[in-house]
C-alpha cells in the first residue's frame, strides 16, 4: 500500500522490521512507527540522548504524515544501536 507522504498513517507498517531486546522482555519485532514510539515513550532504558531524541521526533512525524517511514524506520533503528537494544540478524 503506497501511502502519501503528507497524509496521516497510524495504521502504517515498515516494509522490513526492526528487531530489538529490551531488559526483562522477550526479542521483539517493532513493525511501525506507533509501535516504536510506544517502546521509546514506555519501555525504553534510560539512555535519553540525541537519538533517542530524533527517533522519537521521526515516529511521531511520520504517525501525522511529516516524516516518511524509512526515515523513521532508521533513526528508530539509530536509538536502538545507541541504547545497545538492537538484535542483528
């Protein structure tokens, strides 16, 4: 489903997942930018620097159509690194 940059698209799911670990939770498969801004906003470690930041920033843009997946996808996968979270396949 090919969505307009500019509308809204809570709904939307990124192409490739990201996989994270998370302390005291199982691997997980983040698929879109509003399951990702719920892990940053709730359940994240306590490592709140510029990606963080910007991760967070690109989600919620691209939830109300500002930002486009990919760039949210990869700041989210940026944070994820940073915060020593990220699963490598």
């Amino acid at each position: 489903m090919l969505i307009h940059r500019t509308e809204p698209c809570h709904h939307a799911e990124w192409i490739k997942p990201v996989a994270i670990h998370l302390p005291l939770c199982a691997a997980l498969e983040i698929y879109s930018p509003l399951i990702a801004l719920d892990m940053l906003m709730y359940r994240w470690p306590n490592d709140h620097g510029p990606e963080y930041t910007q991760a967070r920033q690109n989600c919620l843009d691209a939830l109300v159509g500002k930002c486009d997946l990919e760039t949210a996808r990869e700041s989210f996968m940026i944070a994820s690194n940073h915060a020593h979270v990220l699963n490598v396949h």
